[in-house]
C-alpha cells in the first residue's frame, strides 16, 4: 500500500528600496542641557533584494518535511537563514 504525499510549496520575492540609507541618530540629555551627541552605526544598503521560499511535504500517516529559506541580498550585505523541520502527529 502506497502513502499519499501532499507537496506544498510557497515563495515570495520583494525589492526594499532604503530611502535614508544612513544609519545616524541625534540624541541630548534632558536632565543636562547643552549635552548632545551623535551617535552613527553601520550604513544599510540603499536596494535589496528579499526572499523568502518554503516546501513541506505531507505524508498520510501524519509525518510530514518542510524547509523555509529566507535571504537578504545586497551589495553591502548578505544574509540568509533555513531550516529544516521533521513532525509526527497522530
């Protein structure tokens, strides 16, 4: 006897368009007056690319696979995580 799959799939791809790319913040103690600083971190990139793909398989029996992707590509950065999921239900 033959178990019967059902295969799903889903993706979903974005562009993020970063219209202040700058990553700088303004900051004053209320408590001092006179006290500001400026406080600047990483810049981010101004375009990126956004995607995120999953599958999952489906057995009869209650088991089932899936595996989500997602990622960020740019030219300043690169990151992109999965995973990989077993389940049983019964």
């Amino acid at each position: 006897m033959q178990q019967r799959l059902d295969p799903d799939a889903e993706q979903s791809f974005a562009w993020a368009d970063d219209y202040s790319p700058t990553a700088s913040v303004a900051a004053t103690f209320q408590i001092l007056p006179g006290t500001s600083f400026v406080a600047n971190g990483a810049s981010a990139a101004r375009d990126a690319a956004l995607t995120t793909v999953s599958a999952e398989v489906k057995w009869r029996n209650g088991f089932s696979l899936a595996g989500p992707f997602e990622g960020e590509f740019s030219n300043v950065r690169r990151s992109h995580a999965g995973k990989g999921v077993a389940r049983c239900q019964w």
